[in-house]
C-alpha cells in the first residue's frame, strides 16, 4: 500500500511538473504571423553586436505605450546585442521631433530625457515641435540651451534624421513601432498582438541572428 501511494504521489508530481513545463515554454515564432524576413538586409551600425533598432516617433500614441517595456527589455540585452532607436519621418511633420531626438544625443542627454520626451509630449500636452517652447522645455531639463539650439538646427541633426528615414524605408516600414533585428527581421505589436509576445519573438529572433552569425557571444 505505501509503495502504491508512493508511485500515486510521484505520477502526480510528474503530471505537475509536465503541466508547468508546458505553462512556461514559450511558442516559437512563426515567420509570417509573428515576424517577416527582409527579401533584402539593411547593414548595421553596431559591428560584432546583435542590432536590434526601433523605428518610432514621440508623438505616437503606441510608441508611448510601449516605451516603459521597451526600456525594461533593453535593460536585460545579452551582451553580443545592442539597441538602436530610429525616429522615422513617414510625414514631414515629423522632423522636428527627430531633430529634438538627435540633438539631444549630441549634448549627451539622451538616455536621460527620451522618456522624459515621451511624458513632454503625451502626459504633459507639451508641443515640442515649436522651437519656443521646446527650448523653454530645455531649459527645464537643466540642459545648456545655446548648445542645444545649435545641435537641434545643425545640418548634422538633419542629416542623420533623413539617413534614418532611409534606413526605415530601406527596411519597408510604413508604420510605428516597428522593430529589425540584425537588419534582417521586422516585427511589431500589430504582428504579434501583445508586448509579453513581441518581447518573446524579439529574443528568438536575437537568438536566431546569433546563430547565423556563429553562435559565439561577445563578452
């Protein structure tokens, strides 16, 4: 009889474990539905390093969503993969806030204020797409406002916006957020429907440019 409650309780054990096992395997991602693969690669800027770019733009009500996740992700990148974001221009009323986007890099405030530029644009109604009240933002920000101003009208900010434009439709987007991994693989929330998916997918794709790479990880 203890022998029989024994096996009882470990065949129980085993279905549980069986029953968990299933619960946290993730689904493999499916080219097509999930994500599609580029009939012709973008080159990439991180060299050795998995690239992993969103196209996106500040006022975009979707992109503001997804930004908290986004960052939260980004965090827990494996060291062979590194993260990129592209304002994209599909309207030309889109500029200014890639401008603000790479002006902000060149004075090294950035990583600090993107999500702050989110909150400028959605939370706090701001329209930094009017030079005046962009600089009074920045002035806010504790950022030196001559140097902004001169990044933010430098023919260099311009240039690098409309290069990632490029790089945007060189990739067939015609839509934000949108996601590329390595320069050969799109996805994006209306592919994948979730965040708690397209984070999954992400990471296979990263895995699965991993592999086309060699399989060797950079410390």
């Amino acid at each position: 009889m203890i022998r029989i409650q024994a096996m009882h309780r470990a065949l129980a054990f085993l279905a549980g474990l069986f029953v968990l096992t299933g619960a946290l395997a993730v689904e493999p991602a499916e080219e097509g539905t999930d994500y599609k693969r580029l009939a012709k690669p973008v080159a990439v800027e991180t060299g050795r390093q998995i690239e992993v770019v969103e196209f996106f733009w500040y006022r975009c009500p979707h992109c503001n969503q997804l930004e908290p996740g986004l960052e939260a992700w980004v965090k827990k990148l494996p060291a062979d993969a590194k993260f990129r974001a592209v304002p994209t221009i599909l309207n030309p009323n889109w500029l200014p806030a890639a401008k603000l986007h790479y002006a902000l890099a060149d004075v090294g405030a950035l990583e600090r204020l993107r999500g702050k530029v989110f909150d400028a644009y959605h939370r706090d109604k701001l329209d930094l797409d009017d030079e005046t009240e962009l600089m009074a933002w920045i002035r806010k920000q504790g950022v030196d406002e001559a140097k902004f101003k001169a990044a933010y009208r430098s023919f260099s900010a311009q240039t690098r916006a409309m290069k990632g434009n490029q790089t945007a439709r060189n990739a067939g987007i015609t839509g934000v957020p949108a996601l590329m991994v390595d320069g050969k693989y799109i996805t994006s929330i209306s592919m994948t429907f979730t965040e708690e998916r397209l984070f999954e997918v992400l990471d296979q794709l990263i895995q699965r440019a991993r592999s086309e790479r060699g399989g060797k990880t950079v410390k």
